[in-house]
C-alpha cells in the first residue's frame, strides 16, 4: 500500500515500521520512501518544519513484528466527511 506522510524530522528506513500508539490493529513494515517534493513546510499547531513523502508498506499483525524492531509513531488523518445527496 502506498500512505502519504507529513514527516518531521529525520524519515524512516526501509525495513522499520509504523504503527498506531492508540489501538494498533496492524503494524506497516516500510519497503520504500521517497520525498513527494522538496518544499519544507511549517505545522504552526506543533511549531516546526515538515516534509511530504511517499511510504510503500506492508500491512503486517502485530504478533509479527520482531521485538528488537524501530517502530515509528503513525497517526491517520480525520477522512473528511462525506456529503450525502
């Protein structure tokens, strides 16, 4: 699956992993990034810089993430609510 991300900081590495901090039902092992452009943007709710980048990942189960692995914080933004007719 490919997840576009606002990043701060340094991006993650191939082979580590995101997962949710409140009620992870699946862990995304990281198989590809690259940067979706090169602008440098400012987050004024959490004051500091961001970048956009592309994320190819697997969707994992949790019981299959090793213990030793890095795993990243992962929050998924609000969907927008759809109009109905």
């Amino acid at each position: 699956m490919k997840l576009r991300a606002r990043w701060t900081g340094t991006p993650p590495n191939v082979g580590d992993y995101l997962m949710s901090t409140q009620r992870p039902r699946f862990a995304y092992r990281i198989c590809e990034v690259s940067r979706h452009d090169r602008i440098v943007r400012w987050d004024s709710e959490i004051k500091t810089e961001f970048q956009h980048y592309s994320i190819a990942a697997e969707r994992k189960p949790l019981d299959t993430v090793p213990k030793d692995a890095h795993v990243h914080p992962w929050r998924w933004d609000k969907r927008a609510r759809q109009k109905t007719r």
